[in-house]
C-alpha cells in the first residue's frame, strides 16, 4: 500500500511522532558531529557528513561513529 498525496492525511498520528522524534534525533547527532568537524577543520569529514545528514538517512550513525573515532582521549 502505496501512501500517495490524496490519502497523506490519513497517516496515524503515531507515526508522525515517529517521524519527529527521528528528525530531532538526527538533526541533534549531524548538528553536533558538523560543529566539531568545522571546529577541527576538517573538510572531508565535513562534506561526508554534510551529504549524509541531508541526502542519506542513517538516523544519525555516521554522526556518532564520526564522533566516537575522533573523541580526543583527555581534554588539556
């Protein structure tokens, strides 16, 4: 079953929960992980994550493994 423009409004209100509470989520995860890359200088890291936040749809993980792999381990 096909959801089309005629029927959209008939989406479960669960679901549009759902839906927010994703894009809250990612939007947190890639607004964290693209602040940290600028302020590293980081241009490739930068243009992945920019791609994947606005193009892909991963729920975040590329955004948490980023920062995960590159957590200095003591701050000085």
């Amino acid at each position: 079953m096909a959801i089309g423009l005629d029927n959209i409004y008939n989406i479960p209100a669960s679901w549009i929960w759902l839906i927010i509470i994703v894009a809250v989520w990612k939007l947190i995860w890639y607004g964290f992980a693209l602040y940290k890359t600028i302020e590293k200088k980081e241009k490739t890291w930068f243009v992945i994550l920019f791609i994947c936040a606005f193009v892909l749809n991963d729920l975040g993980i590329l955004a948490i493994i980023y920062l995960l792999l590159r957590k200095k381990k003591g701050r000085r």
